[in-house]
C-alpha cells in the first residue's frame, strides 16, 4: 500500500510539472493579421485575410506546436478603392477558379514540426490546408513576447488553383498570374 502512496504521489507530481510547463496560447483574431500579395507580369495585387482561431504550443517558454484557422471569406484587397474594381477582384478570388470560399470557407495550418533556429526564431514545417488539399510547407517564425510573425510564399498551383497560371497555359502571355504569393501573418496572443 505505501509503494501505491508513492507511486500516486510520483504520478502527481509529473503531470503537475508537465502542466506547469506545457502551456496553450489563444491566438487572438480581432488583433491577428494575415496580408498576402500576388503578382502578375503587370503588376501586383495585395489585401488581407482574417483568421478565425488559432493556438500555439509552448513546453518550457519554447514553441512546441500550434495550428491556425483562416476565414476565407474574409479575403479582402486593400490596393483598389471601390468601384475600380475592388469588388470584382475579391469575388473573383472568392470564386471556384481561385479559392472557391462558398466550397471551402476555411484553410488551416497545423504545425508538424518545430525546430529552434536562434534565439526566438523557430523553422516550422505544418501542414497547409487550402481548397481541402493538404500540402508541406517550412517557414521560419519569429516568436516575441505576446507575439508571431512569418513571412512565406505559398505555390497556388499546388491547391488546384490554377486560373492565369503559366505553368498550365503557356499561350497566357503578359495575362499570366505568378504561380506563387506571399503571405505575412502577425498572430497575437
């Protein structure tokens, strides 16, 4: 019966340490952004997108995972002003062709792995979920006090979004949308 008490005591202990090192930190969206940009031969497009919920994982005051949700509704361009074709531009990335939001109102990233880099820096390779297909991508993610930031390219063509792409129609000419495009997110917690 006292190996029992010791045991259980042991036991205690552990998942009160681990507890005590393991912490959870709520991404907060109304503060959090997530700005993109995509480039054509004539020019470039930018805007933002809002995230929907998020957390990170920290053991011992080090990033140890996390996951973020993405509202893709929320895809706005923040280069036009309405009625220079603001409006069209955004439903058209709201549309099938681009990132079919009706269909597939949310893309998720989930960390797989997390690696420190330098003192605060962290290479992070997740799982990216657009338009419910699934690809790898790595990025290195700065980590501060109540904050995230990263910037990455992300390749369309490997989401099934193809549309002005010279990769899969090469007669396009100076029509043709670069395959890949930028994303800069600023989590808060």
């Amino acid at each position: 019966m006292k190996n029992l008490k010791t045991i259980a005591i042991a036991l205690v202990l552990a998942v009160t340490t681990m507890t005590a090192t393991a912490q959870d930190k709520k991404i907060n969206a109304a503060k959090s952004k997530i700005s993109w940009v995509g480039e054509k031969l004539t020019g470039k497009h930018e805007g933002t997108i809002s995230i929907k919920d998020g957390v990170l994982n920290f053991k011992a005051g080090k990033l140890s995972g996390g996951n973020v949700t993405v509202d893709m509704n929320s895809i706005t361009v923040t280069d036009l002003k309405a009625g220079e074709g603001k409006e069209k531009l955004e439903g058209h990335l709201k549309a099938a062709d681009f990132f079919g939001t009706d269909k597939f109102a949310t893309s998720k990233i989930v960390f797989k792995s997390v690696k420190a880099k330098t003192a605060g820096v962290y290479t992070v390779t997740a799982d990216l979920t657009i338009k419910n297909i699934t690809k790898p991508v790595t990025f290195d993610l700065t980590v501060a006090k109540n904050s995230a930031t990263s910037t990455f390219k992300v390749d369309r063509t490997k989401y099934g979004i193809e549309y002005a792409s010279k990769s899969f129609f090469e007669s396009i000419g100076d029509k043709a949308i670069y395959d890949e495009f930028e994303l800069t997110v600023n989590l808060q917690f």
